[in-house]
C-alpha cells in the first residue's frame, strides 16, 4: 500500500481495480485481497448488473464514499454508438423496462390475457415493478384489463391498442397530444412530418408514435 499511498499523496489520482469475491457481499468488503485497500482510499466503487438481471447493457454502480457529494447508487446504459448514458437511482429506467416489456409481451386479444406472475417469469423484472407499469398503462388506455384483482379473479391484461396489419391506426387522444398504433406499412409512410417521437416499442407489425393532435381529429 505505501508506494500507492506515496503517489495519491503527491497529488496523483490512484485507482485500484480488483474483482469481487464469488460470494459478493457490501460495498467494501466484497473485493478479494486484503481488506486495507478498501480502508485507505476515498471512494469504493461496486460495478454489478442491476437486480434480478434486467438488460444486459445497463449496470449499477455503487458507492462507498468519504463525501457526500457521491450517490450511493448510480444506474449507467451503455448505448450502441458506445456512450454511457447515466440514469440516476435507476427508478425512472427501471419503470421504462416494465412499460416495454409489457407492450412487447402482452397478446394482443382480450380472450388471451395474461396474469403479472406469468409476464415475470423468466423477464429478470420484479412482479412489484410489473404491476406498478401494467396500473400506469392502463390507467393511460394503453393495454387492456379483466377480473378484479382478487384472489381467485386475478388482473389479466392485453394489449388494447396493437392492431392486426389489416386494420386502421388506433388514436389515444389526451392533453393536447395523441398516440398513434400504425401498421408495418402506415409507419413508413404516415407520419413522418408529424411524428414527434416513435416510442421504443416496435414489432413486426407496426410503431406507436407521439404526436400533437390537430383540431377536429376523429378518434377510432
């Protein structure tokens, strides 16, 4: 430790990278090797994939710090052009992931619905994370729900605004703006001008876009 002691103490930044202990444990103690590296420095980081999995291009950074100023937690996603982009706590990303998985999961028909504990199976995202996404969806007319959400008359959702590629484009109109389900084919031609954002749910069969409603717009 000295030589590395002698370099911060001349005004050297001095980073030590070590690899965790298969069997993990706090910030700080988890690292193999002597435990004096974690005692002599200012910051101890913690690189890890976030809980239960989630995507494979975004990892949690945690902290153990000697200021205040240093997040005890902070979600980073590495982009494909190779940039990281950070995400804070990781809350607002974590709802995102929930929100498009259940648009990419759920079946389109009513008579198909899924129940919460089915969707989470095997999506590395929690049945609390997923219920909370599926409320705010539905709660924006974005998917579909059935029973009472008791037992024996669990929820079960769908999703209410993908159409089958023969069918029009649905519109959700709402404080001055629309969302807009269009087919494979209606998304290379229509919209374009007006779009204001494509969402990140994509299928085969067609895009949900963003856009400002016009006066008089019809919805379907």
């Amino acid at each position: 430790m000295a030589p590395l002691q002698m370099a911060a103490g001349s005004g050297l930044a001095v980073v030590v990278a070590r690899h965790e202990r298969k069997s993990g444990g706090d910030v700080g103690d988890s690292g193999r090797g002597s435990s004096a590296f974690a005692g002599a420095v200012d910051i101890v980081l913690a690189l890890r994939r976030a809980e239960g999995g989630g995507l494979p291009n975004v990892r949690v950074i945690h902290a153990l710090s000697r200021f205040d100023e240093t997040p005890d937690r902070l979600t980073i996603e590495l982009s494909e052009d190779g940039r990281y982009t950070s995400h804070g706590d990781g809350e607002a990303l974590g709802s995102r992931m929930a929100r498009d998985y259940l648009l990419k999961a759920l079946p389109d028909a009513e008579g198909d619905a899924m129940r919460i504990d089915e969707l989470a199976d095997g999506s590395g995202m929690s049945k609390a994370k997923l219920h909370s996404a599926a409320k705010e969806l539905h709660s924006e007319g974005l998917i579909g729900r059935l029973g009472d959400g008791v037992k024996g008359s669990p929820y079960g959702y769908w999703n209410s605004i993908r159409q089958d590629s023969t069918s029009k484009g649905r519109r959700i109109e709402s404080g001055g703006m629309r969302m807009v389900w269009r087919t494979a084919a209606e998304a290379e031609t229509d919209g374009k001008a007006s779009r204001l954002l494509r969402t990140p749910l994509s299928a085969p069969d067609g895009a949900l876009d963003i856009e400002p409603a016009g006066e008089g717009v019809t919805l379907d």
